[in-house]
C-alpha cells in the first residue's frame, strides 16, 4: 500500500508527540519548525517563568522527568531541557526542518462546490481522502526560498500564545500614537533577554494591562526592580480565580476535578439521558466543592481585603482552561503597595498615561506592558490559504472545522452550563 505522506507544523511539545506516535504507526512525518530548534513556548520566556502546573501533570507518559529535577515546579530551562531531551530519546530531530515556516496550506483536488461540503476529516470522515491532497507552501528562513510540499494529511501544531499577539482597539487618537510613554506586548518584553527587559523597566512607572500569568509575572518583575519607589500598577477588567497551589484545605485538587468521577458532575455535549440525569442530582456536589475552593482561594489570598472576589464560579474558571498559579508574594506586594490594582473595563491613551474608565485624570505613566494575551484562532485560520477553510475555523460556530480534541475542548467550553 503506497505510504501516506504527514506534515506537522511546529516542533513544540504537540509537534514532537505527533511526531513519535506517527513512527510509531510507522508513518514518516516530516515536520516544520519555524524556529532554529525544538521547544516552542518555552524557548524563550520571561526571566521568572515557571512551569504552573505541578510536573506530575506536565510529563510525557512515555518519558519520566529527570531526576536531577527535584522540584514540583521546574524552572523554564529545565522545562525546555526536558522537552528537549524527549527529541532527542526519541531521535525525532532527524525528522524536523528547522527555519521552515509554513504560509500557506490550501487542499488541491477538488472543487469548491466539493470543499464547501466537507463535514468533517477529509469530508469522508476517514484520516485521508480518497482525491486531493493538502499543498503546503514553506519559507526557508536560511535560503530565502519558498518550498511546496504534497501531502495526505496535516497537522497543525502551531501552538495558541505565541506569533499573533492580542492588541486593544482604541477610538481614533485614543490609542498608543497619542502617549508620549512607550507600549510594548508581553511578547515583546519577553522576546528580550533579561538585563535588557531589567533595564527597560528600572526606575520607570510601569502599567500592565491583564490580570493573567503573563501579566502578574511581569509585574512581579516591574516590582523587584522599582520595588515602593515606582509601584507598578496592574490594569484589570476581570477578576479571576488565580490559584495559590493545588491544595485547597490541604486536599489536591486532583481529586476534585482531575479524575473520572469528576467528569460526571459535568453536562456534556452529546451525552444521553442516565449522564445528563446524573450530571443534574449531582449539582449541589458540583457547586459545594466549587465553593469549597473558592473559599480556600480567598482566605489565602486576601482577596475580599483587596476586592478581588470574582464574580464567576470556580468551575467555570477551569472549565474555561482560565485558571493559572498566582507568583507567590504578589498579594503581599498589593498589600505594600508596590503593586497597585486598579479595575476598568475601558481604558485610552493620553500624553501622559493611560486614561481609565470615569476618571478625568490619567494614571501617569512611562512604560505600558499590554499583557493581553494572543489571538491563536486568528493564527490558525491564517494559515489557510482559502476562504473556505478559513470560515471552518473562524465562521460561524456551527461551522466550526472539528480539530480533533482541542474541538471538544472549545464546545464543552461553549456549551458548558452549570
Ligand atoms: C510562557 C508560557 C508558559 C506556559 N506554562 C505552562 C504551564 O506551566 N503548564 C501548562 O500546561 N501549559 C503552559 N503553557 C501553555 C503551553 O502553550 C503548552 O504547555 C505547550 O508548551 C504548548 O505546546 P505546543 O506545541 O502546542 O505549542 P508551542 O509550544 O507554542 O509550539 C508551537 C511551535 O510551532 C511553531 N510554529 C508556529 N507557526 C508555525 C508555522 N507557520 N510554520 C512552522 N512552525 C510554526 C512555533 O515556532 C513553535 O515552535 C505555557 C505557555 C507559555 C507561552
Ligand atoms: N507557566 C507560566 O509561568 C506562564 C507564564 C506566562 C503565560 N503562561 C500561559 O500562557 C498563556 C497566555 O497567558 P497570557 O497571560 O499571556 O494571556 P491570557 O491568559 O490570554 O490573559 C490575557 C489577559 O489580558 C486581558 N485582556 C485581554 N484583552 C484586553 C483588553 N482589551 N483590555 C483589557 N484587558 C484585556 C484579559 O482580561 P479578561 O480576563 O478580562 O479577558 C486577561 O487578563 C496562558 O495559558 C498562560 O497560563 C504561563
């Protein structure tokens, strides 16, 4: 039988996985990497980074961590190490072209009629398709050239936080070109090596925007660096329920969301009649050991003291795949007052700062760090040349391309209710 050609696009942690369970299946997959090497997100970060996630939850079920890594929370270099080392275990590296950034992917072989048709994989249902195949356009970084490659099937791993960076529209003459000060994305301050992004904050009055990881790590840094001299302030719309560790009351958090038990306090798409009954008596269950959290989070962090309380759920917190570690001491640091945590829902550039919502004078400030996430949807859809298979990935809801898994993830997001 004639071999099916696979690209995979990305040599981070989702690229290198696909990469060895298709060996394994003994096909010969041929991964883009735009990078120089294997890592993705982790190759570089900010200074501080850590893993969030204990690294019992972050491990290849196939390749243990080292154990020269003792902590539960690995720096970045030894995440990136570890990463790193699965390529290498597995002799994947042999099968990733560096500097080969994808696009543009188009399917050649049918007609448009026939595309606008497709329901799901190859609009067969099947991993490959009986006419067609996906032609997939790669820029050489090193040569400068553009490669055209054929294959049978693709799969992107072009990873969500990176690339294309999530920026705030602002009414004419209200955005960054009317301040003085300079704005920066996350991206941006961690893209710089760190006695260069040190100095970019030193001794400035630094606003970030965001209440996520990206953003209380970076204030944390803004403040070992100006400490109570030039308090940095943190511009939020959403308060979250950002945890302190993975034990509330002492017991893991595991054992409350992360097990098989857990999976039928919640309604599913599709599921029958018994599940949704039982997800349904199981309510009060779901919404006591959702309080139960709750409260752990807002005794250890003092978030009624601050108003910090979030106005959601925990459950749906991590049903959004929202929920990140808070750094320690960032409460402590609110409570000196070097860092400063202002809500608005809206704000606007002016000269001197930054204009909040229903304040006429603006928060004087140098720097704006806008650590607002990415826009990973927009990256995807982009990398597909037709309208088509652009729509199926960022059209209508119902009309949504069904990405295996990461899909199910999205509509059990959507159609979560609690
Ligand atoms: C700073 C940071 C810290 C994180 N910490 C955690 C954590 O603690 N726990 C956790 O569970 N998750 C964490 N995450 C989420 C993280 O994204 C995943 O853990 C994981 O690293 C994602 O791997 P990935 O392979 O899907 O994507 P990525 O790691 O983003 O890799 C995508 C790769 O695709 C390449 N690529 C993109 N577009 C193209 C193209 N057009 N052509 C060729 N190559 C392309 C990129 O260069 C990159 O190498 C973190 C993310 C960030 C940004
Ligand atoms: N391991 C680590 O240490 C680490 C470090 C960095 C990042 N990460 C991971 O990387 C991913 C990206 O994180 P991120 O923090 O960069 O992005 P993010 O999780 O998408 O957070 C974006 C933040 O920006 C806010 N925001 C977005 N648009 C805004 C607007 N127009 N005005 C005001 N605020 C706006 C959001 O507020 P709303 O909530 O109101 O929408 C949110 O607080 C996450 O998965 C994160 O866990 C991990």
């Amino acid at each position: 039988m004639e071999k099916k050609q696979i690209a995979i696009v990305g040599a981070g942690v989702s690229g290198l996985l696909a990469c060895k369970y298709l060996l394994l299946k003994g096909f010969h997959p041929i991964v883009f990497e735009a990078r120089s090497d294997i890592g993705g997100a982790w190759i570089k970060t900010v200074e501080t980074t850590m893993l969030q996630t204990p690294k019992q939850l972050y491990q290849f079920s196939d390749y243990p961590w080292p154990d020269s890594v003792t902590t539960d929370f690995p720096d970045h270099n030894q995440v990136l190490d570890y990463i790193q080392s699965y390529a290498s275990h597995f002799d994947l590296r042999k099968h990733i072209k560096f500097n080969r950034k994808v696009v543009g992917i188009e399917f050649e072989g049918l007609s448009g009629e026939d595309e606008k048709s497709w329901s799901f994989w190859n609009g067969n249902g099947q991993p490959f398709g009986s006419r067609g195949k996906w032609t997939v356009a790669v820029e050489d970084a090193k040569n400068h050239s553009t490669e055209v490659h054929q294959v049978d099937f693709v799969i992107l791993c072009v990873g969500r936080f990176s690339d294309v960076p999530n920026i705030p529209e602002f009414p004419p003459k209200k955005g960054p070109e009317a301040f003085h000060g300079k704005v920066i994305h996350s991206m941006d301050y961690s893209d710089m090596d760190y006695e260069a992004a040190a100095n970019l904050v030193k001794g400035k009055r630094v606003t970030v925007v965001g209440l996520q990881k990206s953003a209380l790590d970076i204030a944390m840094e803004c403040t070992t660096a100006n400490g109570l001299e030039n308090p940095c302030t943190v511009l939020y719309r959403t308060e979250h329920w950002n945890i302190p560790d993975y034990f509330p009351w002492g017991f893991p958090l595991a054992y409350l969301y992360l097990n098989r038990f857990a999976e039928l306090l919640v309604h599913k798409p599709g599921e029958g009649f018994l599940l949704s009954l039982l997800a349904t008596m199981l309510s009060p269950l779901r919404w006591a050991i959702s309080k139960f959290v709750e409260a752990d989070i807002k005794k250890k962090h003092r978030l009624a003291k601050f108003g910090m309380v979030p106005k959601h759920s925990f459950l749906q917190e991590l049903s959004s795949c929202l929920t990140i570690t808070v750094p320690e001491k960032f409460y402590d640091k609110v409570e000196e007052g070097s860092i400063i945590l202002k809500k608005s829902q809206d704000f606007s550039f002016c000269e001197d700062g930054i204009v909040v919502d229903g304040q006429t004078t603006p928060l004087k400030t140098d720097l704006v760090i806008l650590a607002t996430g990415f826009k990973g949807d927009v990256k995807l859809k982009n990398i597909f040349l037709s309208q088509t298979f652009q729509d199926y990935l960022a059209g209508s809801p119902t009309e949504k391309l069904p990405l295996y898994r990461s899909a199910h993830i999205y509509i059990d997001t959507l159609t979560y209710q609690e």
